[in-house]
C-alpha cells in the first residue's frame, strides 16, 4: 500500500505557470530574471495558504537555471537555504546566516537564502540581519515570506522589494480543484468544489486540505450533499426555501424549518449571517453590471436569478438591514433561538407591512 500524499503536496506548483491566481508576481518575477532587474531582497507578503513559499522556492531554482548553462536536472539544491523563522528566530541563527553568506556557490552564479514567517525573528535579529541585507554580496539573494507585514520593523522593509500577494478568487480556486478531479479520476459536482472554494476564504492550501477531507467522506462521487454533511455548513436550498417562505409570510413554517435546522446542529448565527449572504447575492442579480460579483456555478447562478425577479429591492434593503443587526447582537443576546425567530417573523413581516400600507 502506497503512503498517502495530501493535496496540498502532491500538486505543489512546480514552474510559476502552474501558480493559481498570482499572475501579476509571477509575471513580474520572470521579467526581473529575464531582463536581469531582480532586487537581492525580496519580501513575499500576504494571506496563508496563497503561494508565497512555493513561489520563494521556484525563483530560487529558476534564478540559477536562467544565470547560466548548467544541467536542466540541476535542481541547486545545496544554493537554496530555507530558515523557518517561527522556530529559529534567535540572533544566533541570523549570525549563522550572515558568515555562510560570504562564501560564493560552487555549482551556479547565486546563493538564495529564503526566511519564511521572517515577521517572529526577534528584534536583535532583525537588527543582526540588517547590514547584509543593506549591502549583501553579489552571489546572494533573499527572499524573506511573511503573513504579518506591519510586525516587521521599517527599516528592513525599506530595504526590500515588496510583493503583495492576494487572497485566491473562489472562481480560480473552484476550476483548479476541479482539473484536480480529473487527474484523480473524482467525479465532482460544480457547486460541491465551489463551497469548498468559499470554506477556504482565500487560501488554496485550506481548499486542498478541505477537498481531501470529503474525497475520504465521499469516495470517488463529489456531490454538494456529501461536502455540507461533512463540512456541517447549509446548502443554499435551505435559504431558498426560507426566502420563499419569508416571501409567503408563512410564519409557522419558517419556525418549524428553523426549528429542523437547529435539530441538526447547526449554529444560529451561522444560520443569520448566511440568510444576509443569500439576500446579499439576490440583490447582486437585481442588475445586469452587478451579476458578475456573484461567485456561484452555472446552474445556481440560474436559481438566484429566478427568485430574484420575485423579490422587491426593498424589502432586499431592510431584509440584509434586520439580518445584519441579528448577527450583530446574537452574541450578546441570553436567549439566542428567540432572537432568531424574533427574526425571522420580522423579515416575513415586511411584505405584509408593505401590503398594508399600500392598501391604506
């Protein structure tokens, strides 16, 4: 039986074509290597999970590989030093550092030391690091990687060329789980990968380790049923339902529904907070130039817009305002299933109300 290899490993990018939704950096960093304008300290900054380390590691073996001819099966590994810098933030490892520096590569034209999570070196390592990374030797390169930019002091960010990478886009993160699939031999449903891709709130990494969580769960068969069971979130059938109630004034209902819903084990504000989310969405379709923000597949693309042209923008407005104020006081509230309900009999309310006073 062969050893199981997570995602997150086994489709490590490889080449900066193969980075997910960093196109403009890698674009950047190619161009730099190309046209020889690549600063010698670098600083990787941004969200968990969105490429900063692996791209750190692919410049790293690409920089060498452009200096010069050499072996196409060269790898450079013993040019690359990587330093974890959550574990190793002493002044005594930076001092290291600095006395390997001196000494130029045998194999290739550049050292590239890489500082992941560079923002826990202490201060009188920052401090130790500074005039090398002022004025480092022509054969080293530093690529230092961070989560937490504003902890790191000005004086080392002032020497550094600074990249800020962006949180994954659900719609990217959605097609490169879904080309996973495939090379896995997963059948997947689209909306199933896409509340994956949402779970993760930006981080690819997250998504991946989420994908191999329901693939176990599910087996070979992906479906949107599977990834709510095991992921414990609502499908958004249940907020269209609901919506379709509030829409009925069908109070009684609504709290029966509510009522199954938290039999399940779902959190109430969970609950309210993706209730402001659908109603958020459903506005989003009420204009044709604002559809586009709206991050679901083809097919529930089709629902929304449906329930949407039966829905009034006002009561869109005070629907998203009563939801909003409920997330808002849930926490605080000693009787949390009342709020809710007391909720939900507002939000079926507001057709009604509006009934009346059109009538008056």
């Amino acid at each position: 039986m062969e050893p199981f290899i997570v995602s997150a490993r086994k489709y490590r990018p490889e080449t900066f074509e193969d980075v997910v939704g960093q196109g403009a950096i890698t674009q950047t960093l190619e161009n730099a290597i190309k046209s020889n304008h690549l600063a010698q300290a670098l600083l990787f900054t941004g969200p968990r999970g969105v490429g900063k380390t692996t791209c750190a590691r692919i410049l790293a073996k690409k920089i060498n590989h452009e200096s010069g001819e050499y072996d196409p099966d060269e790898d450079f590994a013993f040019n690359i030093f990587e330093l974890d810098a959550a574990s190793n933030n002493g002044v005594d490892q930076i001092r290291s550092i600095v006395d390997q520096v001196r000494i130029p590569p045998q194999v290739g034209k550049y050292k590239i030391y890489i500082i992941d999570e560079v923002h826990m070196l202490s201060n009188a390592a920052f401090n130790a690091f500074l005039k090398t990374l002022e004025e480092p030797p022509a054969h080293a390169i530093f690529i230092l990687a961070t989560t937490e930019k504003h902890k790191i002091i000005p004086t080392i960010l002032s020497r550094c060329q600074i990249f800020d990478f962006k949180r994954i886009t659900v719609s990217a993160m959605r097609e490169h789980l879904k080309r996973i699939s495939i090379k896995e031999g997963i059948t997947a449903e689209e909306d199933a990968l896409q509340i994956i891709a949402q779970k993760a709130d930006g981080a690819l990494r997250d998504s991946l380790s989420i994908f191999d969580r329901v693939v176990s769960f599910s087996g070979k068969e992906l479906t949107v049923k599977a990834v709510t069971e095991n992921l414990n979130v609502l499908d958004r059938e249940t907020y269209f339902k609901v919506t379709d109630l509030l829409l009925e004034n069908n109070i009684p209902q609504l709290l029966v529904d509510y009522d199954v819903i938290m039999t399940k084990g779902f959190d109430g504000q969970h609950f309210v907070s993706g209730l402001a989310s659908h109603f958020r969405d459903l506005m989003v379709c009420k204009d044709e130039r604002t559809i586009e923000l709206l991050e679901v597949g083809d097919q529930t693309k089709n629902k929304y817009l449906e329930q949407a042209r039966n829905v009034d923008l006002n009561f869109l407005r005070k629907a998203i305002e009563i939801a909003n104020q409920a997330d808002f006081n849930y926490r605080a509230s000693r009787n949390q299933r009342l709020l809710v309900e007391l909720t939900l009999m507002q939000l079926a309310s507001i057709t009604s109300d509006e009934a009346k006073k059109k009538m008056m």
